[in-house]
C-alpha cells in the first residue's frame, strides 16, 4: 500500500501512474542482474566459459609453448 500512495503524488494522470510505477518495478527487478559481482562464466545462463577455466587454458597453453621452443 506504502508503494500505492507514493504513485498517487506522481502528477498526471492514471497513465502516467501506471508509467512510472512500471518502470520502478522494472527497476527494481533489474537491478540484481546489472549489478551483480560474479566473474564470467559463473552464472546459470553464462554462455561464456568460467574465468578460471580460460586461466588454466591459457597458462598450460604457454608452458607447452615453452616445452616446445
């Protein structure tokens, strides 16, 4: 209800309510997926290989460089 009256002052009229209450929720809603700290990779839905995996593949990639030079 605290969230309904504070759209009530919103001037305008209905529809701009309606606007402005979407977006905040929308906002609201959003707001952990922009803001999240997880590495690449480590998220359910990550198309991208976890950061971990791409160090390990990147340093046994130098040391058979190394082994072959």
């Amino acid at each position: 209800m605290v969230f309904h009256t504070i759209l009530k002052k919103v001037p305008g009229g209905q529809g701009a309510q309606v606007f402005v209450g979407t977006f905040v929720l929308f906002g609201l809603a959003a707001a952990p997926v922009v803001l999240k700290g997880d590495k690449k990779g480590h998220d359910y839905f990550s198309q991208h290989k976890p950061q971990v995996v791409e160090e390990a593949e990147e340093a046994r990639a130098k040391a058979v460089a190394r082994l072959n030079n």
